[in-house]
C-alpha cells in the first residue's frame, strides 16, 4: 500500500501539476487523506518546491456550518481567504485537488443556504478560477476514498474493506497499478491528442446526439478548440487537470443547443444528489425539466446566476468502454462518472476552447457564443446506445460516436 501510495502521489505531481524546481503548490485534501498528503509534501519538497501549502478540509464541519451558522455569514465569503488563494496562483503555485467529499453529505439543509454559499464563493472566487479555468495556473484533481464516499458505493460491505475496494479501482483507473505510471500516461496522452486533432482537423459546424431519452443538437461556435489529456499551461508546461481522464472536450454555442438531453447517472452538486433528469434546450437555454430525486438541488443549479447557469459550457465525448465505466459501478462522483460517460457541463465554459478566448472580454465571448456563469457542473449522458453525428458546415452527417464508442480511426 505505501509503494502505491508513492507512486500515485508521484503521478499526482509529475504528471498532474507538473512541479516544477522553486515553485508553490496549494494541496487541498481531506483530513482522512493525512497519510497520502504526507507523501505529497514530501515528494514535493524532494522535488524542489519552494513551499507546500495544504488546505484542510472536513466534511462534519461543512455540514455544521451548513446547518447551523447564520444565513449572513453563509452569504458572505472570507475576504482573507480569497486573497490567500489569488495571491497563491499569482505567485505561480500549483494547485492539486485531492478530492472524496461524501455524496450524501447535505441532503437535509435547505437550498436557500445552499445556494447563498454557492453564490457567494463563486462570485469571490471569481479571479482564482479565472487562473484554472484559463491554464494561468497548473492544477490538477485525483481521487481519496475517504469512509462515507466508499460506503455510499459500496454499502454490503464495513468502512476498511469499502475503502481496500475503493482504493483498487482508484489505482487501476489512475494506471497507479502499473509498473510505470507516468509512461502508461504519457502513452495515453498520446491517444487522447490523436482523438482531439481528428476532431479539430474535422471542425464540425454541429453535434447531434440521439439515445434513449435523448436527442439533442448542439453547435460548436466558430473557431471552436478539441482539448483532451495533457494541457499546457500559459508558461507552456504541461499538466493534466483529471487524473483520471478519458475525455476529450470543447464548448457548445451558448445561444446553439436545441432539443432534449437525460441524464445517464447521478449528479452530485454540493452535497446532494441529482438523480434520472431530462432537460428541454431552445436555443441554448434550459426551457423545462423533470427530475426523480433531487428536484430543488436542479432548481437551485439551474438557478444559481441570472442566465449561464442554464446553458451549456463543455460539451464532452467519452468511449463507453473507458476504465472507469469497465467498473461497472456508479461513483456518485463527477471526477469519475464524467470519465466513463460522455457528458456535457451547466455553466461557465473554459475559455481555452475558442481561440483567444483567454483573452477575450465579457461583450466579446457573448458575440462568439461563449457561455460565463458563476458555476460549471458536469453531468452524464453517454451510454451504450449512444450515437453522435458530427454535422459539417454543408450540412453533411458524418459518425463519430456509434453504440456508445468511436466510430472513426485515429
């Protein structure tokens, strides 16, 4: 276990952040994951970082602030800790995400307090994720099974055993399990880049999708960009922003999506659980929706910014046969289901997936279909049945996706 652990906390920092000698790095972590983010700073520290930084975080504390604390306080956000982290990502740090938040965790607080504290860290946060969200800052998520999460997928079995379980599929979907994980991800890379140039080269004007429960079409806005795997970062390093990853992405016209999308898999948004939905797009805006579990959490989403929060800002294509669907479980976790699904993302999109979108003002990205919000979500729509048409400015249908997988060479 602890030469696994060194191995994924090495693939982490060389091929997640990518840390380099003399920089920052910002870890975020679970208080359960103590152990692996001791192996982090150490790794990074061997490695040449100037200084590690780590952010704890407790999922009881959340739930009793959430509960409890005054609506005042959940409506503001800490002047202190917003400048905290700008001032990290513009000194050049790193951030690496170590991420297992219990699905299930606020079910029972009332969204109003969830959206006031929704809003009110977006809205800080803004120039931090402004960094992320444009490769000013290398940054990366990987997965901790912390007790509650591996219960919730595997409740037959007691906390040690569902987190050994937990804890396999981790390594095996991070390639941790390999002889050399940062080889099996370079190599993986290479496909994923294979994948994002057919699919630039081909510049489809429309994406149409059909499968059970759904048939949308979604257009890709001029100049539109493929990203998928490794990213490079404005300081031209390389990165990966998921480890995992399976996807290869871009962004849909925000005023182009029509038809009707349903949900594969759950969707769990801030601590609550978004089951079996379908939504109505007319020119790029959610019309209606119906939802069997967690309506007021889709509300509150679709709710949370004036109007980006009801559009579309990723549009992503995923082989139902990736390691994380060879799973065969659901993980109530997006950094996961997103990677054995193809999916698509409420909200705000990456401004690298237009050309000069970086450095594009707020009038401009609307003119050329780019979507902003205070939020970003993904959610699940791929499945086995899935087929999707790339459709080229001259109207022609070409295959890309076929029973749930590629349906071209690359």
């Amino acid at each position: 276990m602890q030469e696994l652990l060194k191995k994924y906390a090495q693939l982490a920092l060389h091929t997640g952040v990518n840390l380099q000698e003399g920089q920052g790095l910002l870890v975020q972590a679970p208080i359960e994951a103590i152990e692996l983010v001791r192996i982090v700073v150490k790794e990074a520290y061997e490695m040449g970082a100037k200084n590690v930084h780590v952010e704890w975080k407790d999922d009881q504390l959340t739930y009793l602030k959430m509960k409890h604390a005054p609506m005042e306080v959940l409506e503001t956000f800490p002047e202190w800790r917003k400048d905290a982290m700008v001032s990290m990502v513009k000194e050049g740090y790193a951030v690496l995400n170590i991420y297992g938040e219990n699905p299930d965790l606020l079910q029972d607080i009332d969204g109003k307090r969830m959206a006031a504290v929704t809003k009110a860290s977006s809205t800080a946060l803004k120039e931090y994720r402004d960094y992320l969200m444009n490769d000013r800052a290398r940054w990366s998520i990987v997965g901790y099974p912390t007790t509650e999460w591996a219960q919730k997928i595997y409740p037959d079995l007691n906390a040690k055993e569902a987190k050994e379980q937990l804890w396999k599929e981790i390594f095996r979907i991070a390639r941790a399990d390999q002889d050399d994980p940062i080889e099996a991800w370079n190599e993986h890379n290479q496909l994923l880049r294979n994948a994002r140039e057919y699919l630039n080269e081909k510049n489809y004007a429309k994406l149409h999708f059909q499968a059970t429960g759904t048939d949308l079409t979604i257009e890709l806005p001029e100049g539109h960009i493929w990203h998928g795997g490794a990213a490079k970062a404005t300081d031209g390093v390389t990165f990966n922003p998921n480890i995992p990853t399976e996807e290869v992405f871009s962004m849909p016209h925000k005023y182009g999506v029509n038809g009707q999308v349903t949900s594969t898999k759950p969707l769990s948004f801030q601590g609550q659980l978004i089951e079996n939905f379908t939504l109505t797009f007319k020119d790029g805006k959610v019309v209606d929706y119906s939802c069997k579990k967690g309506e007021g959490a889709l509300k509150q989403l679709l709710e949370a910014d004036d109007d980006g929060a009801s559009r579309l800002g990723e549009v992503a294509l995923v082989p139902h046969e990736s390691p994380v669907s060879q799973a065969g479980i659901i993980f109530f976790n997006t950094l996961f289901d997103e990677n054995a699904s193809c999916h698509i993302a409420l909200g705000k999109a990456y401004p690298t997936n237009i050309k000069g979108g970086s450095d594009m003002k707020e009038k401009e990205m609307d003119q050329y279909g780019v979507n902003d919000s205070i939020v970003h979500e993904d959610f699940m729509i791929g499945s086995a049945d899935m087929n999707i048409d790339g459709i080229t400015k001259d109207g022609e249908k070409e295959a890309i996706f076929r029973n749930g997988t590629w349906a071209i060479s690359f």
